[in-house]
C-alpha cells in the first residue's frame, strides 16, 4: 500500500513450507509458483518509493544487458528460420520474436512509463462510517498472482512484468518454446535487478519451457488470473480449459453501422480507416451494416474506395443490387462470423437501428462496435443497446486500445462481462479489501430489543490507522 | 440508462429468433433462457422511472397474494416434513423453507428497500478527453443475464429479482425442488406484476425442477454471473462444475488474532462475539489465535467464558499447557481447517504477529479475520499482509455482513480475487462499457509523420449525446 509502514524485509516465516522438492517432475514448477504465491503476499504491502526503485534498476540492467538479450535471441531467430522454412511458424510469428536495438529501445522506454503511472495499491475507494467508532474502508490492492502465458513477443516479459510490479502483483510467465532463450535472458536480468533493490525473492517466475502449459492452467489454487497474449485460438483454448478466471478476448469481430442520418463523408472516411489502418488487429471493422436509406448515395463511394485501397469487398444480395457484381464477392452465410484479420470485408443492407443493433448482438463479439450518424437519439439507443466493451460515434473501431484510451500499458482488451472489460490498464489488476476499524464493537450491541441503530454514513476520510 | 430516452416498448426485431421449440427437453430452457438473454439488452436501458414502477407493483402484488403464495407453500411444507422424517432434509432446510404473512412481510420490505437504493445503470464512472471534440466516457451498466442457483429458502426469489430489475439485469433461477411450489407462486406472482408495468417479457425465467441444475451451468454462452445461495458443499459443486463466473463463498474459516497488545477485556468480548452471536453463519469465528505474551493472562479467562457460554474448546498443547486439560480437547489437525458453524472453537498459540498472518493466510477462506490490539503498526501490518476480502481491527467477525456494511441489499459475500469481493451488493451485477463519442475521427491522423498528439485530460463531465 502506497502509505505502508513497512517496506519489504525478508519474508514471512514458514511461508515457503508447502515447497517441495521431491522426485515428481511438477515439484519444481509448483514449489515455484507457492513461492510466488507467498512473495505475492509480502509484495502487495510493497511502497511506490521500493516499487519505482526496483522499476529503475530493471530500465537500467536491461540496457546494460543489451548484448547478452540480442545474443540469446539470435540463437532463438535461426531455429525460428528454420521452423519457417519448415512451415512450423509463421512469417508474423517471426517478425514478433525479434529482439534488436530498437526493440531494445522500446522495452526500457515501457518500464520508465510505467514509473509514471499512479500506484493504484492501497487507494482508498470508499469510507463508511458504520456507528461512532466503527469505520468501514475500501482499499484498493494487487490481485496477488497474475499468470501470464504468451506466444512469440519476448516485449511481454518486460511489459508484463512492470505492470505487475507496479501494482503489486507477483506473476508467473509461461513463454512460448520459440523464444525460450530470450525470454529467459530478458526474465533473468529483469528480476535480478528487482530482487537485488529488495523486491521480494520468487516474485516474478518463468516457468521452463519443457513444462506444459497444462501445468499453469491447473494451478487454480495459486493463481488468481490469467492473461493470454496470442492468437484467437491459444486464447480460446485456455479458456476453455482452466478454473481461472482469464482475461482477454478470443475473438475481435467488429461492426461498423452506417446510419440513415449519417454524413456520408465520415462515414466512408471511419469505415476505410476501421479496415485498413492496421487490418490485422482486434478492433478492425469485419462487417459494415449500411441502412437502406443510405445505401444508394454511400454504398457504390464505399465499394469503390475498399477496392482501391485494395480491400476484397463481399455483400449481400442487397448490396450487390446497388453496386453491381463486378467489384464484389457474393457474401455466404459464414462471412458474418468471420475475424479476417485480412484485407477483406463483408457489407450487409438493413432496414432499421434496431435491425443493425440486433445484428451486432448476434455476431458481433462485444469487443468495438461504431455507429456513424448525425442523430443523437439514434447514437444513444446504439451507444445504450449495443453490448460490447467499446461503443463508438462517429469514430473509427481503431480507436479502442489501451495506448489510445490513454491507459498508458495495456493489460489487454477484455470481452469478459465480469472484473475488467474493454481495453484493461493497471486497473485490472486491482481488486479491494474491506478493513473495518473499531474499538472493541460486537454484534450483540446491534441486535434484538434496545439494539444500537448503524449511521451508515459515507465519510471523505483516507485509511489511516 | 438513467438517462435513457428510450423507456421499453417491446423488444428490437427478431431478437428471439433462436429460440426452438423441438423435440429435445432441453429446448424449451435454452429457448426461455435465449429470451431472457434478449430482453436483458432491453431492461439494460430502461429507465429509474419504468424500474421503480416495476418494484411497486411486485411489492403491492405480492401483498394482494399471500393467500395464494402461503397455499402453494403449504403443499411444499408438508412434502418436506415428511422428507425430514425419512431424514433426507435437515430441521434447518425445513426452517427456511416456512413462508408465513412475516416472513411475506419481510419480502415486501425488502422490495421497498430496493426501490430507495441509487439505480447505479448509466453513471459516468469517467470522462477523458482523447482529443479535440474526442471524447470516452466509461459508464456503468448492467452485467447482462444473471444465473441463479439456490436450496429452500424461497426468499431469494423477491430479494435477487429486485435487485436485479433495479441495477438492469435479467435473471434465470433454479430453486431447489422442495420449494417448487412456493417459489412458482412467488416467481409468477412477481414477474406478472413486473411485465404489466411494461418490463421486458421473458426477463425472468424460474426453471422448473424437472430440470437438472447442470443444464444452468452448461450456459456459458448465455448466463454472465452465476450466484450460489446455499450451503458449502452446494456453492463447491457448482464452482467446480461450470465456466460461467461463480460469485460467493464455499467456506467461511474466520480467525481471530488476539495480539501481544491487545486489550484483555475487547479480545474477550469481540471473540466471544465473533464465536457465539450467530455460530451457523460464514462470519462466525472458527479458529482464534493468542500471541504468547497475552496467553497466560488471556486464555484462562476466554477458555472458561467460553466454557460458560456452552462453547467446546479444542486447543492446542501451548494452550493446553496454561488452561489445563479439564475444559479443553485437544485439537486435531483437521481442527485448523474445519468449518464447524457450530458452538465449537479451536484455540492455537503463536510466537508472533507474522506466524498469526501466515496461519490465516494458509488455513483461512480469504472471508474474514480480525485482530485485536491496541498497537496500530500491528493492526496495520495485518491489515495489509492478511489476504482476506474483509480484514478487522477491535471488531467482531460478525460485523462482515451486506447489511452492516451499509449495503442495503446482500447479492452474497465473495472470496473471489477478481470482480467482486467480500459483502456484495447491487455494485457485483454492474459493469461498464466504454462509449467514445467522435466527429468523423480516424485513426489515420495519430499515426506515422505529422501524427496528431492525443490529449488524454480527464474531465468531469457526464455522458450526454
């Protein structure tokens, strides 16, 4: 906590008792993460003063550790060729494992960031004043044990790792086989430096990479949450197969809804930018909903535009009736329900808002949806009806990231319906305690005849004891 | 919203289009639950005004049909005396299934009490200016379609739905058969009231008790949040067998740390309290820890009011060794990790404040604890290392409750370390949305050369379009 009388020193003691080091091959991994478990503990009571120290000596050694990080990596870059020659890992796969001097560069740049970033631990969010002497606090604290599993990108380790550190969270990484050796020099000079400013020892863990995955997702008794970091499908199967909660999204299929009373020109403008900006990513426009009433002066502009900007257009039968089928595919019924990722999208006449709200609904996947109109009313009801983590007006999808929604780091863009939902900065991996400070109070006082009455007042006052 | 222009009138086009109703006698749940899932984007913006309306009329409902409701209860009393004798329901499951004009009494209060709370559905939580004429706002909303599973206690069936209607949420229940009656009068009687006054059909849906309860946990593409009332073993099962989010407890192991500085005389009563005031609950203390440096002047006097007030002592050899073997057994292993909720208390000595929070931190659930000292660098090295959902200093365990906390209306107590944690009220079935309000603005402009700069000011300003 940010006003904490007791900066780190040593451990508890008999915290580490349940480690074991016996024959089974699991010992090891899960000796390490109760280790963690523990250090979480000490970690969470840790002051900003030792949290943005320890954040300095990691920017530090890791510029100075700039040759060995980029020599690990090298021997992970020519095993990678090989595996793309092989059709083992794809050319994007490669290009995201890549550690150079401007990558570098990039990494101690995020650390210094999170420096700025507030620390959120022990954040006073509410006070309450039960009866005279009796207050309750709502504290704001670290989650405890963050898992992280992540594909490729070595960045995640010092991005994570940072993040983790600056809420007081300790985490467990679980790095792909394909950057094993990066990911162990950037972890090593990362939590030496911390551990030597006296961050808690066992805090931050890499679990080898001979371990299955398997082996983090059942730890449920440890670890409080997961965050993803891969593809649609690595994300859907550890949601599908741990008791953690998980925090991310597997899907990112994007709307953009041009309204009857919208202006054509922002219009074309957001819904080119939505797809082609980066078509890659989440929060591209996959499907762009066009009210009829609009659909003779906005549609063959659009078409026009997509194709040559190179964008493969498929549309409805609708469509198709004002733009004619020279430029366009005829959509199927899976192209409604389709993450491209590509330059490709698929263009569907409605009728109605609520035909288009509806739609989102259906196949949408409540990451960001976008209506484009000059109506108000009509960009309430999408803004109230529409439910995914991002609304847009008159805007493109693009626009919702964490860097953009001035979170300062990204956690990650959740789809959950519970804890964090849209982009997620540090805020999710906060949740509260309540501390009830009195002065000898009981229950008994407060029931049956002659009961004391509760104020239950809500007071300005920060926890203090 | 609270602010929404859009009071319900019927439901958006085709939303039920889903919906089946074949051969398979899962159809007609997956088809009611879809429904529900459909109108819950509908009451999510309905208005305080349209919400509130709906709550009196429940409330004068359920008034004008006790009779009705009492009768249907009958039916279910006289089945479950008979299954107690045959010992396959408990006196206290028998207890709480009893629904008399009091216990009517007490439902109809607590729908008024709903009625007073703060509609939390449309707040701005914030506000940040991205850019010039750019701005996000993240506003609270309803989860979406809560999922609720409970034993007896047909109560439930008032207190959740009104909750829920209030804060914007749809809600499916399964009760448990021997409350089928009770609860399909109370469900009926409330759920017709509601929709009379124009809230969105099939919002409610009680599950009838052919139905396994595995068909509610399968529902993971449709229910958000999955709330549990009923007894541990009950509350394990379900976390143990669904992917749906889960809020609640499955075990209440509360201590007590009575400190080196303690005063004698709270340490008694605030244990004795914690102990005795209502055994059966969560809250109730289960294990109590005494610094050695108290122990001589403490335990004697604690063992024998406990002892006086019909409380088992089980203690450990320390104890043993001041307090003598007469009044006490001896504690057993298993004694440190026993949920008694029962008029039984195990009582262990510890060298130091650190060994107590280590022992909490290990044998506790994360529900409550609580110290009692006078020296507050203690009270505050607990208060933060104690990783429990409520921590306590000089105040009864049994303070940890909905209704102490001031919360008006108890959704449940959670020990989860995401979302929502410890006593939970209408703030567990919220969640937010983002809503970022352009004027044609891409994504384009903020990137390569001559990017513009975001701004990123937080401003106090509400969502309004």
């Amino acid at each position: 906590m940010v006003a904490s009388l007791f900066i780190i020193k040593g451990t508890l003691n008999n915290m580490n008792d349940n480690a074991s080091n016996g024959d089974d091959p699991m010992a090891d991994i899960k000796s390490n993460v109760i280790n963690a478990k523990s250090a979480a503990i000490m970690l969470s009571a840790a002051d900003t003063k030792a949290k943005d120290n320890a954040l300095n000596a990691m920017a530090d050694a890791l510029d100075a550790s700039r040759k060995k990080i980029i020599d690990a990596n090298e021997k992970d870059m020519s095993a990678a060729l090989k595996m793309k020659e092989a059709g083992e890992l794809t050319d994007s796969m490669v290009k995201r494992l890549i550690v150079n001097n401007e990558k570098m560069d990039g990494m101690i740049a995020g650390i210094k960031d999170v420096i700025k970033l507030k620390d959120p631990a022990g954040e006073t969010m509410s006070t309450m004043e039960l009866d005279d002497g009796l207050t309750l606090y709502q504290i704001r604290c670290p989650i405890g044990l963050i898992g992280v599993i992540f594909e490729s990108r070595p960045d995640v380790v010092p991005q994570v790792m940072s993040l983790c550190l600056k809420s007081g969270n300790a985490v467990v990484f679980k790095g792909g086989k394909e950057a094993s050796n990066t990911n162990k020099a950037i972890f090593d000079v990362l939590s030496e430096a911390a551990y030597r400013t006296g961050i808690p020892k066992g805090s931050f863990c890499l679990m080898e990479t001979r371990e299955d995955v398997s082996a983090i997702l059942e730890m449920d008794g440890q670890i409080d949450l997961l965050i993803p970091r891969g593809s649609n499908e690595f994300v859907r199967y550890i949601q599908s197969n741990t008791k953690i909660p998980v925090l991310g999204h597997a899907a990112g299929i994007c709307h953009v809804y041009v309204d009857a009373d919208a202006d054509t020109e922002k219009a074309l403008s957001v819904s080119l930018d939505s797809k082609i900006q980066y078509p890659a990513v989440c929060n591209a426009v996959e499907n762009l909903l066009v009210n009829k009433a609009i659909a003779k002066a906005f549609l063959p502009k659009m078409v026009e535009l997509f194709v040559n900007n190179g964008v493969e257009v498929r549309a409805d039968e609708e469509t198709i009736g004002i733009v004619g089928k020279d430029k366009v595919k005829k959509a199927k019924t899976a192209d409604w329900d389709t993450e491209y990722n590509d330059m490709i999208i698929s263009i569907k006449m409605v009728d109605s808002l609520d035909e288009a709200i509806d739609f989102i609904n259906k196949h949408g996947s409540k990451h960001t949806d976008s209506i484009v109109t000059e109506n108000m009313r009509n960009a309430l009801r999408f803004s109230e009806l529409v439910d995914s983590s991002s609304v847009l007006v008159n805007a493109s999808t693009r626009f919702s990231d964490g860097f953009r929604y001035g979170k300062g780091a990204e956690v990650g863009i959740s789809t959950n319906k519970v804890h964090s939902r849209g982009p997620v900065g540090m805020e999710g991996l906060m949740i509260y305690k309540y501390v009830l400070v009195g002065n000898g109070h009981i229950v008994k006082d407060y029931a049956g005849k002659n009961a004391k009455k509760f104020k239950h007042v809500a007071i300005d006052k920060d926890f203090k004891l």
